[in-house]
C-alpha cells in the first residue's frame, strides 16, 4: 500500500514540474519579448481625434521582412466595433514589385487564425509577422496581387478582441481591403477575395455573408477558407475536455461576455479556469497548448461540463455559425482529415448542408496534415481557385463526392 501511494506522490510530483515548467516558459517568452513590444507600442496608439472614415490609413511603415516578388508594410487602420464605434486595427499590406494593371490589382483579404491576444501573439508585432503564408504570399505576389491581412480589432491594439464574433471580424476583414485602396502605392481595386484560416476560416465565411451590406461599394467576389472554425457547436462539443478546451475557452471567455453580457460563466467554467482564463487568452498559443496540455495531464478541465449543454452558450454558438453561403458567393473549403483542433467531422456536416442549401463549394480534402500547416499545403490549390475566380471564370461544386469523414453517430 505505501508504494502505491509513493507512485502516486510521484505522478502528482511530475504532473505539477510540467505545469510550473510551461508556466516558467510562458514568463521567459514574456522577458523575452517585452523591450520588442515596448518599440512598437507607440506605432499602434490609436490617433486623437479618431477618423470616421472606415479604412483610413493611420500610419504606415515597411515591415522589415524579405517578400519574395513584393514588399511588406505595417499599418494602423480605422475600423468599427460592431455597435459602429471607430476604432484602430493592426495588420500588414503587401504590395507586388510588378506593374499594376489597369483598373486596380485584385486583392485579397487574408485573415489569420487563433494566436493568443496578446500583444507579441498578433501577427504584424510578431518576431515572425509572415506566420502561415509560405506556398501561397509568394505565388500571389507574382501574380500582381495586393494581399491585406488583418490583426484584428484589439488585438495589438485596444481592445477588446472580440474572438469568434463575426460583426466585428468581418468589419475588420472588409476595412483592410478599404485601407488597401487607400494606400496609392498599393494600386489595389475594388474586387477582392477573403482568405482565412481556423479562426480566420470564419472570418472569411462570414465575411461572405456580411461585405455587401458592411462596404457596398467592395466587390467581395469569392471566400476561401483553411480548416475554418464554422460549425462552432460542434466543434466546442467535441473538444471541450481537451487540451483545446484550455487554449480556445479562455479566449471565448473574454471575448463573447462582451456581446453577451448575460453569457452565464459560472457553472459553466471551472473556478479554475475562470481564475486563469485572463492571462491565458493573452499567451501566445504555442505557451497556451503546452499549459492546455499539462492541465489535461493533471484531469484539469477548462469547462464544468460540455458548453453547448447550457442553452445560452449554445444560442451564442449557433448564432456565430455561419450559414450556407448563397450560390452567388463561391466558397473553397480546404480541410485536412488529421486535423486535431478543428476535427474535420464538423467540416463533412457543413459541406453536406451546404451543399444540400445549393451552395456553389469546392471542398479540398487533405490527409496527414496538421491544423497549423492546413493553410501552407492548401495554399498553391487555393491560389489556382483564386485565379480561376478573378479570371471570370465559373466555380465548380464537389457536392457529387461525399466527406471522407462521418459524424461519431454515423459511424459504427
């Protein structure tokens, strides 16, 4: 009996190292960081008065990175909370070294995944800005392409984020493409595609939805989407006792409260999760996997009991799920079946009810790749579908091939 309990002080021992290990690397990362944030700061402070006009370029500066085929630049823009209040986004713009042609480049509006809300996490303050662009940035730029890429409201700049609220993803989507135009280096017309992965996946679905009323006088021709977090309630239904529940939760957590202010926490949300959602929604996502793991290891969960059992929690999740997009509004999908954040199930069920709803997908589907790559080894085919869309050319639907992935109930 007593080396029983000698092996179980021992697990609980080596369980704690590796939590107080990853909280260690996450204050190191932080040290690490602070002088690099600290230069930047004053780039990203909002200007006083703020300017009403949605897309106004506030500031402007090269980036500092090699863009094969195109330079690079930060920028501060004007955007809009979703109640309409101006407020300043973050994000890059990069610009082809080609002649524009004339009536404009196409552009496209890339829009990123989930990183953490800190300010080191947000792609144009990062150490490494270029994130998930490799096999495609470089294929658009030789193509004359101006490519715009959103930080997002609050994210870098004064928040607060709203993660996963598509009122204000798809404002700052559709803001970056304005802010494009306003930049007369840039060239760039009024045709423009979205482009987004995980998080940014549904930024652009429902950019899809959104661009015509939001800036009527953009000309949002297609959307594209890598792994996209669409079928929210699904996707929280199934991982909320996973690693992935104490990386994603905290950052709902912050986040849909602000819309929902009568989004029940308690009951929903560990005491402990509640205690450390705050300071893990701001840690990159790297750090907050490795913590996520550890508490998963430790039979720490982020969430009481799946979400989507409450009903306020799955109202919200429905109502941030994208519907089918019309048929007018071509979508490609790339979704890889290894996928372990956004499991690729929930994925087959959209592409079945879209589908079903006669909406004009191209769906990709991808074997042995993992959730951060899916946008780098989807990149090249969904640059071809973009041509093929810019050119006029009619889009395609895969609606004759099912899923290679069923729901856990339609299986056995």
């Amino acid at each position: 009996m007593r080396a029983v309990k000698w092996i179980l002080l021992v697990i609980a021992l080596v369980a704690a190292t590796i939590v107080i290990g990853a909280i260690l690397l996450v204050d190191q990362s932080r040290s690490t960081t602070a002088s690099q944030q600290a230069a930047l700061a004053s780039f990203y402070e909002p200007p006083s008065p703020m300017p009403q006009d949605l897309g106004t370029v506030v500031r402007m500066e090269p980036l500092g990175v090699d863009v094969p085929g195109g330079t690079g630049y930060r920028m501060l823009y004007v955007s809009e909370r979703p109640d309409g209040e101006r407020a300043v986004s973050g994000g890059m713009l990069f610009i082809p070294s080609t002649p524009a042609p004339a009536g404009g480049r196409p552009v496209v509006a890339w829009a990123h995944g989930t990183l953490g809300m800190g300010d080191a996490c947000t792609p144009s303050r990062s150490t490494n800005p270029l994130q998930d662009t490799d096999n495609w940035l470089g294929e658009m730029m030789d193509l004359g392409w101006v490519v715009v890429s959103t930080d997002y409201v609050g994210m870098g700049t004064p928040g607060p984020n709203l993660y996963l609220v598509a009122q204000a993803e798809a404002r700052d989507v559709v803001n970056s493409a304005r802010a494009a135009r306003n930049v007369p280096e840039a060239d760039a017309g009024n045709r423009f595609i979205a482009w987004g992965h995980s998080q940014g996946g549904h930024s652009s679905l429902w950019t899809g939805h959104l661009a015509k009323t939001l800036a009527p006088e953009l000309d949002l021709i297609a959307v594209a989407a890598a792994a996209p977090a669409a079928e929210l309630n699904r996707i929280i239904g199934a991982q909320w006792a996973t690693p992935v529940g104490w990386v994603i939760g905290p950052e709902v957590e912050q986040s849909w409260p602000v819309v929902y202010p009568s989004l029940p926490l308690e009951g929903v949300v560990t005491a402990r999760g509640i205690a450390n959602s705050e300071r893990l929604a701001n840690e990159c996502i790297k750090a907050a996997a490795l913590e996520g793991l550890a508490r998963t290891d430790l039979g720490q969960d982020y969430f009481v009991a799946d979400p989507v059992m409450n009903e306020a929690w799955a109202r919200v999740g429905e109502d941030q799920t994208p519907a089918p997009l019309p048929a007018d509004m071509p979508v490609m999908i790339a979704q890889s079946t290894a996928d372990q954040v956004v499991l690729a199930w929930p994925n087959g069920v959209l592409q079945e009810s879209w589908c079903a709803a006669g909406s004009a997908i191209s769906m990709l589907w991808l074997g042995q790749v993992s959730h951060q790559d899916t946008a780098m080894v989807a990149g090249p085919q969904v640059v071809s579908w973009i041509a093929d869309r810019f050119a006029g050319r009619p889009a395609g639907r895969t609606c004759d091939v099912p899923p290679p992935v069923r729901a856990p109930s339609q299986t056995g």
